[in-house]
C-alpha cells in the first residue's frame, strides 16, 4: 500500500485523535498524561459530540467511586451480569479488558485532571439477572462551572433547546419540581432562587447558562484537562484520509479552514468521530427499515471514520449482532428547520401508572416500562415504524408528557402546534391518529383490569427493579407501573426509534486496534466511542452503556499507543 499523498508532512506528534467527544477526548487526554506529544482534531466548531447532549452517566462496574457511595460492585458480579445479558454474541475478550481497565481508567483520570463523577447509590441496571446491581455501576459528572473555560466556554456544545429554560438554564432532574412549584414550600423557592439568580449572573457575560450538568459538565471538565495539559484542539477540520508506510498507518489528511494538512502520527491515529450518525450509506447498509432518517447525533455526524477506515483500509465493520443501533422512542416537533425539535422519552413518562403503548392495529407491543433500547426493540421487532403513547387528562397533569411538563404546562401551546392529539372519547381519538378503535377500547380496557391486580399478563410490566424505580410508588396503585387510564379527554402522542449512538461499527480488539475482514490488526490504527462496533452486542445492560465503554477504550487506545515499540 502506498501513501495517499506524499511527504513532507505538515505536522507531527505521538498521537492523533479524530473527534472530541468523550471517547476522543479522554484518549487524547490520557496520551498527554501518558507523555505523548497529541492533537486533536473536530470537525465543528465545538467539543462534545453526542455526548454534550446527553445525560453524560459513565457505565462503568468496580470502582472506588461505588465503594465510597457505599454500594460496592466488583467485575466478577458485573461479569456474571453480562454474560447473562449478553449470552453467546461474542465479544468476551472485549467485556473483559472494559471490566479489568474501567476502574482504573477513573482512577487515572481523576487523580490527573478535572474529571469527576460520583457513583449513583440508586441507579438500577435496565436487566435483572445473576450480578444485576441497583446502584454503583453508574457514574454521574460531577455539575461544573463553565466559567472556568473562559472564552473557550462557546466552544462547549449546549444540550438540546427542549431540555434547558429560561435562554439557556440547565436543569437537574431533581430540581425540575422545585422550579414547577416554586411557591409550594420554603426548599422550593430557595431552589428556585438559587438557580435563577445564578443563570441571571451568568448571562450578562455568556449567550447560555455556564451550571452544566450532565453531559455537558463531563465534556467541560474533559476539554478543560486538556487546555490545561496543552493539548491542541483543530476546529473545523475533519479527517480526510489516512497517511501510510506499507501496512502501517503513520498518521492522516486532516481538512482544516487553511486547506489540507498532512500530520503524521508516530504512535497511532485514534479515531472517535461519533459513529453511523447521519451516513445515508451506512444507515442503508445496517439499519432496518422501519427506522427513518432522522439521528440523535449532530448533523455534522456523517459515518468518517467509520466510511473512510472501509473505503480505504479494508477496516471491517460490524453490524453490531442484535441490533445495529441503540435506540430511543422520540417525539417529534417541527420547528421551521430541517430538523424537527426531538424529544426522547427515556423515563419521565413511559414508565408511570397509566399510560400505554400501541401501533397502528391499536395493540400494545411491550412492556412501556422497559429501557428505551428494549421498548424501541420491540417495536420493531413487531414491524412497526411508530407508535402512540395513550393516556388520560390526570396523567398530563401528574407527570406530563413528553414536551408537556407535569401540571400541563405547555399544554394548550403544543396542542395548536400538533404536537399531540386530544379527544374527548377513544374511538374519536382513534380515529384523529389513524388506528384501530375497537382494539384502542379493548387495550384501554385491559390495562384498567391490570391496574387492579397489579399484574401485566401479557408483558410483565412492573416486575423488573428497574421498571419499579422508574415507576410512581406513591401513586396508590398495586403496580407503580400500572394505572388506569380514567376518563377523558385523552391525548396520544407519537413516538419514533430514533439512534442514540451506534452498535455497528469498526470491529477492533481489546485494546481498541482496528481489525480487518481476516481480523488482523492494521497497524497505527484504533477506534472508540461509537465508531467502533458495541461491545454489549447489540443489547442494553444498564445506564451509560455508551459512555462508559467509549471512555475506557479511549483509555486503552492510548496506553496501547504509548506502549507500542513502534
């Protein structure tokens, strides 16, 4: 093989990483820590990738974070917890490097930069079953002030419009009653205070809130290690081939604003650029097709790395065993661009007493109460590209639903934009979304009967801890899970799979190395994040299954970059 073009190079460095998102940045961080000479490279104008959007929890089993929340967890117990998940789908080489590094990889980044979580005491694994832990496996950022970035604060991609308030406010799950009744006591309204004041202070210098939660604090605190370690960070400049010396990958064509730049990568060429993302091909080679167009990802999230490593290596991609994709139920808004306003329904909603799911014949398909991979799974497993989520008025005032916040705010707004439909009877609102009525009454009837007993006989819903954490214990039902749905009027909302993050993907071996069709490694060359393929196969233990991963084998790529004699 021959090098795409020739030298000199433009550039040269020890490691070079392609994406800033969680998994990039974390290997090009740990490369700094580790001595290597790194640059990274983005394609937009800003850190985060999918992750600055997400809820930012880190899965990760056995570390002295969960033994100081006191819920010790060991690799051994999660282990045992994905071989039950994930049974003979292969992979075992893969899980067992993410469960001996994980631990440490937050050991190293904790001790050597501004990365901070803290375990969650109750955070229930989405499966039950042998190892199967309530709290300890997820790792939850630690808020962080987007300040301390300076300047370089614009640089840190914001959350969704749908999620932050007020021209930019981030919001904890735990303080949304608060701002909701800031009135109904004396904590709510010092919350309230509190939060807005803050926000008031923070935007007469910044164009949003700089309180970041979440996602966005864990990619604040990552980009803010790196700046602090030097690391150099190419905006707008997105890979555009690979530099070779025979089989050997020696570094890459990087795009930027100047014009092409040749940089060679004496250790290895990292590539994390977020996966399938909003590639038309590989979303045709690999997706069903019930699942539309439409990504989680950033538009700017066009399959790179993943379509330029097969192209011109021969890398080979993975569809990921069970499903392609992670995936979650989304409502859709319209919002006079070219992307609708997405709504994910991952817990706020779907699990609480009185609420149920069906496609078009008007019949429920899953457990509601499941993960949001699992419910998206079933429905397409059931062949359906859509669903509707039915309830009654009570429930939009208790919980809300979807865009609709609980006490029904934003409701009359959303129901003039077409959001969701109401009617006054089931067989009107039926007829309004286009599905079976009589099966809509016979489902609606079910579910009330279920309600009294507290048992979902045809899908269990309720019987998992998850499923129960998730539910509404005080709701006075047998199941917090299971509800009637009462009189109307009654609303129905659509919902859509939509991926969250890649399952496909580059096939590499336990130190992140990119494999070819033969499984050999191509020398120079590793992936992480959600460019390389899953290494839970296609199924969804537990919170942060993308993250943790993605961080640790970032980890790894760099250590095994530092190590390598050549």
């Amino acid at each position: 093989m021959q090098a795409e073009l020739p030298e000199p190079v433009d550039e040269t460095v020890d490691l070079l990483v392609i994406g800033a998102g969680a998994g990039g940045m974390t290997a090009a961080l740990t490369g700094a820590i580790a001595g290597l000479s790194v640059l990274l490279c983005e394609k937009t104008g800003m850190v985060g990738g999918t992750t600055a959007t997400s809820g930012g929890t880190a899965w990760i089993p056995g570390t002295a974070l969960a033994r100081a929340a006191g819920v010790p967890d060991s690799a051994e117990d999660a282990a045992r917890f994905l071989q039950y998940v994930v049974g003979n789908r292969g992979g075992d080489a893969l899980r067992a490097a993410f469960l001996a590094s994980g631990p440490a990889a937050i050991d190293e980044l904790e001790k050597n930069s501004e990365v901070r979580f803290t375990a969650s005491a109750a955070h229930p694994d989405y499966l039950d079953g042998p190892g199967a832990a309530f709290g300890g496996r997820a790792l939850a950022p630690v808020e962080f002030d987007g300040r301390r970035l300076g300047a370089d604060f614009a640089r840190v991609r914001p959350p969704r419009d749908v999620f932050m308030g007020l021209g930019g406010m981030m919001v904890g799950r735990a303080e949304l009653a608060a701002l909701l009744r800031p009135l109904a006591s004396a904590g709510n309204l010092g919350t309230t205070l509190r939060m807005l004041l803050g926000h008031a202070r923070a935007r007469l210098r910044h164009r949003r809130g700089t309180r970041l939660l979440m996602g966005n604090a864990l990619v604040g605190r990552l980009y803010l290690s790196l700046r602090q370690r030097a690391v150099p960070v190419w905006f707008d400049s997105p890979i555009a081939g690979f530099l070779r010396e025979g089989d050997r990958v020696t570094g890459a064509v990087i795009a930027t604003p100047s014009g092409p730049r040749r940089v060679r990568a004496r250790r290895g060429v990292v590539l994390a650029t977020g996966g399938i993302g909003w590639s038309p091909a590989l979303r045709a080679q690999l997706f069903p097709r019930e699942i539309g167009p439409l990504s989680q990802s950033p538009v700017s999230t066009t399959g790179d790395g993943i379509g330029l490593a097969a192209d011109r290596l021969g890398a080979a991609v993975d569809d990921g065993c069970d499903s392609p994709a992670l995936w979650m139920p989304c409502s859709l808004l319209p919002n006079g661009g070219d992307v609708p306003s997405i709504w994910p329904h991952i817990l706020l909603d779907r699990a609480k007493p009185g609420l149920i799911a069906v496609g078009r014949n008007g019949r429920r398909f899953v457990n509601e109460s499941d993960s949001y991979h699992d419910f998206c799974t079933g429905l397409i497993r059931a062949g359906l590209s859509e669903a509707w989520l039915v309830v009654d008025d009570a429930f939009v005032r208790r919980y809300g639903l979807g865009m609709v916040l609980p006490g029904g705010r934003g409701l009359g707004r959303l129901l003039r934009r077409g959001y969701l439909t109401r009617a006054a009877m089931l067989p009107a609102l039926a007829a309004a979304i286009g599905v079976d009525a009589a099966a809509l009454e016979e489902e609606v009837a079910a579910n009330n009967r279920c309600a009294e007993t507290g048992v979902d006989t045809a899908f269990g819903r309720g019987t998992s801890v998850m499923n129960r954490f998730n539910g509404d214990p005080e709701a006075g039902t047998a199941n917090p899970c299971i509800g009637p749905i009462g009189a109307g009027p009654f609303y129905a909302l659509r919902v859509v799979p939509i991926d969250l993050a890649g399952s496909g993907g580059l096939r590499i071996d336990a130190d992140a190395g990119v494999l070819d069709a033969a499984g050999r490694r191509i020398p120079g060359l590793y992936a992480c994040g959600n460019d390389a393929s899953s290494i839970f196969r296609g199924t969804y233990p537990g919170p942060g299954t993308t993250i943790g991963p993605a961080m640790v084998f970032g980890w790894r790529a760099a250590h095994a970059a530092a190590a390598d004699p050549a």
